[in-house]
C-alpha cells in the first residue's frame, strides 16, 4: 500500500512540475504581445495593432493616444511597405497590483524601416546602430497593452 501512494505521490508532483514548466511565464506573453504588435504595424493592420496600445497612452514627447495613432494612420497612408527591426530585447514584470493587474516594461534597441515610392527610408533609429526605447506595459484583459513610452 505504501508503494502505491508512494508512487501516486510521485506522479502527481512530475506532473505538477510539467505543467509549470510548460505554462507560458508572464515575459513570454509580453514578448508574445510585442511580436504580435510588430506584426499587426509590418501588415498595416491598424484594428489589431490597437488591441496592443492602450488608450491612456503617452510618450516623453507629450503624444497622448489621438496624435500616435494619428501619426500611425499617416505612416500606413505613405507607406508602401513596413519593417521593423528589434535588437537586445529585455523583459522584466514590475509589479502586480492589489487588483492582480500585471505591470510589466521592456528596453530594447528600434529601428523601423518603409517604402515610400519604391525607395527604402529609414522611419525611426540611427543608421548605424537601432534607437533605445522603454516601454511600459499592462495587461488588460488577455493583452499587454502600452501605456508610456520613451524614445
């Protein structure tokens, strides 16, 4: 008798630990959210790319919600093509709330490339190496929304 709760016991924590293992961890999701993001701008998809901003947003330039994503519409307007480029991608969740709210930022190199009338121009970042940016995310229903950014 003692073999078979032993062995139940057994069972039941390498099962616990595999499903743990296997849960996608909060980092992953925000990733999963910002390549989502990134995707939804490449497509010039703006109902989807605006799952992902939330409407409290601003920047360090003062652009509140209306001005970027007015800004968006004049870039997919203009725009023939969209490629964005991320370098050194680093996640970190800050805070969770009494509210069980998830708080999360990211740093990452930016550069973000389009076609104007079949030429190559450079939208955002240096030439030589991406821009810096912060952005600072929360989780509003199943996504991570931005809601600050500084660039």
């Amino acid at each position: 008798m003692k073999k078979i709760i032993i062995l139940a016991l057994v069972i039941i924590v390498t099962i616990i630990l595999t499903i743990v293992k296997c849960m996608p961890k909060e980092q992953d999701r925000v990733r999963q959210d910002l390549e989502a993001f990134i995707k939804a701008v490449e497509q010039e998809n703006k109902y989807e790319m605006l799952l992902y901003i939330d409407d409290t947003y601003t920047d360090n330039h003062s652009t509140e919600f209306q001005q970027f994503t007015s800004n968006i519409d004049n870039l997919f307007d203009i725009a023939d093509s969209i490629q964005i480029n991320i370098t050194g991608l680093k996640i970190t969740i800050d805070s969770i709330n009494t509210h069980n709210d998830i708080f999360a930022s990211c740093s990452l190199g930016l550069k973000i490339f389009a076609r104007y009338q079949g030429d190559r121009a450079l939208v955002f970042g240096g030439l030589v190496k991406p821009n810096p940016v912060r952005a600072c995310f929360k989780k509003v229903g199943e996504h991570y929304q931005v809601y600050y950014a500084e660039y």
